[in-house]
C-alpha cells in the first residue's frame, strides 16, 4: 500500500476524527500515531510500522502522547486538569469564574465509539480488511 492509500485508511479509521479526543481533523493536518511506541513494537517482536498499529491522530494529542504507551498517556491525561489548574492566568480565570476544569474521563475517543454502533455516527467508516 502506497503511502497516500494508507493515509487516507488511517483517515477513515474514525470518520476523519483523532482517535483520541475525537476532534475532527482535515486528512492534511492528521498526524500519524503509533498506538504502540515504534521502540516497544521492536522489542516485543512485533511489525514495528504496521497498519494495525497507526491511528489518526490531531497534532496536539500526536505531541502530547509523544513516545507514551497508550495507558502511560491516559495517565497523563488524568492529571492535567491539576497541572493546569496551577498556572497563573487559569487560576485568575478561575477566580472570575470565567471558566472551569473538568478531568479528563478516562476514556479515548476510539473507545467511547467502540461501543456504540457504527450508524450511530455520522460519516464513519470502519475498516476491517487491510490489505497486505
Ligand atoms: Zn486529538
């Protein structure tokens, strides 16, 4: 598969939305993740660089997950309404009331839309088959 095809079957793999916090994403700006880190793909004897292990990804999630194993991130993610609750102009912001922090749910996109079906949302398209 050439590069471009398996671009826009990364693409598709959520209706054109990041995996992880499920923000739609123009197939120019999508960012390629490695669900598992290339690093632990190698060691665990796995295909370092298959199909089955990208997942479209918007640039603020691809930089935040960086090298992270997936439950490395969510952990990350689980604190970062306390990280961000410590900065200067948010607390102020706070204090007029002018926003508020909720935690992060603990679930990704792409597992929030396992568990509905597929007619549920609009413009999604799975696809099982990959081509060798
Ligand atoms: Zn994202």
């Amino acid at each position: 598969m050439n590069r471009k095809a398996e671009r826009l079957q990364v693409h598709s793999l959520y209706g054109g939305r990041c995996a992880y916090c499920g923000t739609p994403i123009e197939i120019q700006e999508m960012q390629v993740d490695h669900y598992l880190p290339l690093r632990r793909r190698k060691k665990n004897g796995l295909e370092r660089d298959s199909i089955d292990n990208k997942k479209p990804a918007c640039r603020s999630c691809n930089h935040y997950k960086r090298g992270l194993l997936p439950e490395n991130f969510r952990k990350v993610l689980k604190k970062l309404h306390l990280r961000i609750a410590e900065l200067y102009h948010i607390r102020v912001a706070r204090s007029y009331d002018m926003i508020s922090i909720k935690p992060f749910d603990g679930q990704f996109y792409f597992e929030k839309i396992s568990s509905i079906s597929a007619e549920e949302i609009p413009a999604l398209t799975v696809q099982t088959k990959v081509d060798p």
